[in-house]
C-alpha cells in the first residue's frame, strides 16, 4: 500500500525502539493501531456514504427512464374506454338481466343501479363427488 520496503520497516522499528524505548514501546503500538483503525473506520464510512449517493442517482435516472418509457406507451396505445351498452329492441334504458345466484347469501351486496353496465353472471363450480380431486378410499391400500 505505502510500497515500504522490509529494510526500511525494520528501520522504521529500531528507531521507534530506541526513541520511545522497550518499556513504552507496546503503549504506542496499542494506540497507533487504534488510531489508525479509527482512520479505516471512517474511509469505510466516507465509501458507504459516496456508494449510496451513487446508488441513488442511479435510482432516480432508472425511474426517469422508466417514466419516460411509460409515457411513450400510454401515447402509442392510449386506452379507449368500451362504448356504452346499446338499449334492447328501442327501450331506453338497458335492459336488466337478473342473475340471481342459487343461494341468497351468495348475492353481491352492492347496488347494481349504479353501474352503466349490467352485472356479470360467473358460473358457479360444480362439485362432483369422485372427482380427481377427491381422496382415495379408507379400504384401498397404498404401496409401502
């Protein structure tokens, strides 16, 4: 990292060994080395910090791309709403077809007269004892 050459760390440490001498010399490593993971600390704070900002300016062009994207489809392809249901044989107003479902709890609860189009009937399933769905017999036994 600092391209420091064995020869000169070994002078590095007889110099150190002398000047702050044998007795001190495990106190000033202890501290050098808080400090300088004190200094790594921030660096890795400083590089978070830059990656983030980095990730959310890419976030804010992505979503400006894909904004812009959107846009360009919704003009080519711009929704058309359905037309309005024709009146039957010249009444005025559409015609009401009652779909009542089979069991009154089923019914929707909310008012159709509100609607300007008539509800839609779904088919019920039917449920057909012996189906493929349905469990094997107690008295058939399974391979083991």
């Amino acid at each position: 990292m600092f391209n420091i050459d064995s020869s000169e760390f070994l002078l590095v440490a007889l110099v150190a060994l002398v000047v702050i001498g044998p007795k001190d010399l495990p106190k000033a490593m202890r501290v050098v080395g808080y400090w300088v993971g004190r200094a790594r600390a921030v660096g890795r704070q400083f590089r978070a910090g830059f990656d983030e900002m980095v990730r959310e300016a890419e976030l804010e062009e992505m979503e400006k791309k894909w904004k812009a994207e959107n846009e360009r489809i919704m003009r080519e392809h711009p929704m058309i709403p359905p037309p309005p249901p024709e009146p039957a044989s010249g009444e005025h107003a559409p015609a009401q077809i009652e779909h009542a479902p089979s069991d009154a709890s089923l019914a929707p609860s909310h008012d159709h007269a509100q609607d300007d189009h008539p509800p839609v009937m779904v088919e019920q399933p039917r449920v057909v004892p012996g189906g493929p769905h349905e469990a094997p017999a107690a008295d058939s036994k399974a391979p083991s």
